[in-house]
C-alpha cells in the first residue's frame, strides 16, 4: 500500500533528501522545506522505499501538496 507523503506548509523545497529506490526509516527526513527563512524538515511517516519523487529543488509549493510516494 502506497503511502503519500504532503507539504504541511506553504513554501519551497530546498533539499531533496531521498531519492527514487532509497529505502527509509520512520521519522527520517526525506526534504527540507524553506519558508519565511525557516527550514523545516519534512519526515518519513512510516518505514518504506521511495516511490516516486514528486518534487525538485527550488519548487515552489502549497500546503497539501504532494511530494513523495513510498511504497
């Protein structure tokens, strides 16, 4: 079962963490995330492989989307 993985804020990606095929730990950061010059790590919910990468460095992105899938 797929698990997605959504922005809890409203800003931009500045380190993608994980990639396509890397395994995982819960509460391991996958990215970071910038906003108002704040950088908030965004975790892994649960223990798992990496999906799909749905985002890139330097995106800019709204509450709720989504930016990985881990399988």
């Amino acid at each position: 079962m797929a698990v997605e993985v959504r922005a809890q804020i409203t800003g931009t990606v500045w380190k993608v963490l994980a990639r396509v095929g890397d395994r995982v730990a819960e509460e391991q950061a996958i990215a970071i995330l910038e906003s108002m010059k704040m950088e908030i790590p965004v975790e892994a919910p649960s223990a798992g492989q990496i999906q799909a990468v749905h985002v890139a460095e330097g995106d800019a992105i709204e509450e709720g989307a989504l930016l990985f899938t881990l399988a």
